[in-house]
C-alpha cells in the first residue's frame, strides 16, 4: 500500500517481477515491467491515487503466494476537479525471485459493480 500511495513509478515498477501482467477489467493485458511503467506513468500524469486494500485471503505456497483483496480507490485529476471514488475486488499472485524478494507476478482486478453509463 505505501508503494502504491507514493505515487512513484520507480517504486512500484521495482516491487514486480520483468514478466509481471496486469489484467484490469475492460481492458488488454499490461504484460512485462515496459508496459506496466509506461501505463503507470501516463496513469501518475493523469491522477494522484490512494488505495484502501483491506487483504481478504493470503497464502503462501513455496516461492508464490496468492493474496485476495477488496479495495476503494480514489484518484484526483492532477489538473484539479472532483475525486474519482471506486471500489473493486483483486488478486495478485507473488514470486519469490531468487534475491529472496517478493515480487508482483501478477495482477487482476476490477470493479464490484456495473459499469457506469
């Protein structure tokens, strides 16, 4: 959680393993760590983001581990107007490298709710 509400992009490209893929609802698949700093970048231009991400099941097994979330998110247009308030469900799955490091190895997450019209 602190590396996402840093809103650096360094720090959360860091924290994923190079083949890293997220899957976010509506959209394709962010795969490797390239793709995920340059929509992390064109993201942090658009919107200052803070995540609430209350773990709902975390377990590990071997060098992986699975974690289950839910999370609201808000994000405020760095060229100023109204917060964007959102709420979702996720689950990531982590790589232990061989550095010991936990990493993101994947990402999939989404809305709890119907698209807005």
């Amino acid at each position: 959680m602190r590396v996402i509400n840093s809103n650096n992009v360094d720090s959360l490209v860091s924290m994923m393993t190079d083949d890293v893929i997220f899957l976010a609802a509506d959209a394709k698949p962010i795969v490797g760590k390239p793709a995920v700093r340059a929509w992390a970048n064109d993201y942090e231009k658009a919107f200052h983001t803070h995540w609430d991400k209350p773990v709902q099941e975390f377990t590990v097994s071997g060098d992986n581990a699975i974690e289950r979330y839910n999370y609201t998110s808000t994000d405020t247009p760095v060229a100023g107007g109204k917060p964007v308030i959102d709420t979702g469900w996720g689950l990531v799955i982590y790589h232990r490298d061989p550095d010991g490091i936990w990493r993101v190895s994947r990402d999939a997450f989404g809305p709890d709710h119907p698209p807005a019209k």
